[in-house]
C-alpha cells in the first residue's frame, strides 16, 4: 500500500467509508502533536458536493462514536428536568438513541415508539 491507496471500510451501521492512506499531522512545540482530520474538500478546486461529503464525514464520526448516545441522552434528560439521572435511565435512553426506537410496557400492554 501506498499514500495513494483508498480502502472502503464498513462501518457499525453497514454504511461504506472510504478512507485514503494518508495522515496529517500538527506538532505544537516539542510536546504535543494533533492529527488532522481527513479531509475531501480540493483545495485547488472547492466545489460545493465535497463540503456535503465533508459534512457528512463528520456527522457519522459524531453520531457513530461511543460516548455519544450516553452523552446527548444525560444532556436530554437533564434538559427535560432530572438533574441527576441515574445510570439505568441515561442507558435506556442511550439505547433508544442508537436503535433509533424505544419499546414501553406497563407488564401488559407494550407501545413501540
């Protein structure tokens, strides 16, 4: 493999990524080094459909990551008034986040929303 080499990646959500070989990175002084993110936007020649794959790279890098559903859904409920959920209820939530549907019983009727 190469710098020039793309690899199509699937992830979690079955979704295709293509990823380059290549990886930027930033030194701040002797002691800290930042890697950049990948990037599709041409620098030479910007159009407006690499800002969307720009956009949606980072969107999926956002919401696939693992803090993420247990981050919005303390937040959300939080925000929705109980200022200290407790670890049960955010994982509930954070569940429904990433299924995307939350199932709700009372023992004998269930309610899928």
């Amino acid at each position: 493999f190469d710098k020039d080499t793309v690899f199509k990646i699937t992830a979690e959500n079955n979704e295709p990524a293509y990823f380059k070989n290549t990886q930027s990175t930033v030194t701040l002084g002797n002691f800290y080094s930042v890697r950049n993110p990948p990037h599709f936007i041409d620098l030479v020649e910007p159009v407006l459909r690499d800002a969307h794959y720009e956009t949606d790279a980072v969107l999926d890098h956002l919401l696939l990551h693992q803090n993420t559903a247990q981050f919005v859904s303390k937040n959300l409920i939080q925000h929705f008034g109980i200022s200290n959920p407790s670890p049960r209820y955010v994982q509930t939530v954070a569940e429904a986040f990433k299924s995307g549907s939350y199932e709700w019983t009372d023992g004998t009727n269930t309610k899928t929303f």
